[in-house]
C-alpha cells in the first residue's frame, strides 16, 4: 500500500527511511533528501565514508544514531543521460534492492522520496509509476514524500502507457516486446489468456528460435499480442 503526501519527511514516522545517494556517494536532491542529510549531520557524513563505494541500482543499511526512524536505507540512485542508458531499468533495480533490504530487516513502514524526481531530464511521470508500481508489490506501507506539489498532482494522475517498439522473441508462455521508455512489456501468448505487464529487464532466453520445439510466433500473433498490450489496464 502506497500514499504520497507533501509533509516533511522528518515529520512522518516509519520502520525505515530511504536516502538517494549521487553517484559520487553524497545525498542526492531534492528537499526531502537534503532534509534527512541535514538530520544525520556528521553520524551521516561518518557512515557514507565507512560505505565508500555504492554501485548505482543496489542499496545498503547505514546505521545513523539521532534520526527518527530506526533504519536508513541508502540507495545510489541514476542521473538522466540519453534515455538510452537503462536509466528507467536502474531505478527499478534501486527500488527492488530497497525492498529487499526492507523485507530482510522485517520492516512494516517505509518513508521514501521519489528517487530520481528532482534530477533535469529525468521523466518525471515515469519515475513517479515506478516507484508506486514497486510499492505496490510490498506487503507493507510506504509513504512517499513528494518534493513538490507537481509530484503529488503526477502520483494521482493516470500514468500514460508505454508504445510498444518491437518484438524481441517469446519463452515458454510470454512474449517480449520493447517499449518506448527503456522497459519491456510481457504478454501472455496462451489464448484463454489476456494478461500483459511490464517488467525492467528480461533473461538472455528470450529470443526468437530458442526453442527448437516451439513454433515461431507468426505476424498474426504478434498483433493479436500488441492489441492485447494496448487493450490491457496496468
């Protein structure tokens, strides 16, 4: 379960807080960031040092003494570059390295800014998507506290599908197809079947003629799955 709200972060109570890092291992941007960097004050400073080194999409615990939640989870957050370097794919894997960490420490609550949001460039409604749609996947409740009230009024909006770019080949039961925001839709190729979603990233195995046993997928098919993704709610 997810809500957003435009409280200071430092007022909301939870189990556990997220704090973005920059590539370089500051706290990255935005108001609700800078303000859970200013309450760790030197504790943060010392545990970031301690940390050294975070790869970009992976998150870790850092303990902080004097903030109000008992565990701060840091996560190295991507910057926008071309749109063509797995941007929307890293901030996926930022969010389910987050909840890993979450489920681990047997964490009910999470306070959370929107990571990536106050970056130039980068698109904000679909970072906003992805991080409800990782929320969403939790059992537990997160609170996201939107920077501005444009993030509040794009979580409450209906998020605007991905095109479908090309069909890259089927395993088994899905077909996968390239989107135009860096991710990748997933329909199932079964008829009785008209389920569709989107996923970050995919195995090497999806590839037309993996399967020698299988049939290719003919172009009729192939439309009748970009219908399915197009006529599909997410």
């Amino acid at each position: 379960m997810a809500f957003v709200t435009l409280d200071d972060i430092m007022s909301l109570s939870a189990d556990a807080a997220v704090l973005p890092l920059e590539m370089t291992g500051a706290p990255a941007e935005g108001k609700a960031a800078q303000a859970l960097a200013r309450a760790g004050g030197e504790a943060l400073r010392d545990a970031l040092r301690k940390l050294r080194f975070l790869a970009v999409g992976s998150a870790a615990v850092l303990d902080v003494p004097g903030l109000p939640f008992p565990n701060l989870i840091v996560t190295a957050v991507p910057r926008w570059l071309t749109g063509k370097a797995n941007e929307l794919l890293v901030l996926h894997r930022c969010y389910e390295s987050v909840y890993a960490l979450v489920q681990e420490l047997c964490c009910r609550s999470l306070v959370s800014p929107f990571l990536c949001c106050c970056y130039f460039h980068f698109p904000q409604d679909d970072a906003v998507h992805i991080a409800l749609r990782a929320a969403k996947g939790w059992e537990g409740e997160t609170v996201f506290a939107a920077d501005t009230e444009d993030l509040l009024a794009l979580s409450e909006k209906p998020w605007q599908k991905p095109r479908i770019l090309s069909y890259i080949g089927y395993y088994r039961d899905h077909a996968l197809f390239a989107l135009d925001n860096g991710l990748f839709a997933r329909v199932d190729i079964r008829p009785e079947r008209r389920d569709a979603d989107v996923i970050p990233y995919f195995e090497a195995c999806y590839r037309e003629g993996n399967n020698p046993l299988q049939r290719p997928l003919s172009k009729e098919e192939i439309l009748r799955l970009r219908r399915i993704w197009e006529e599909t709610e997410l």
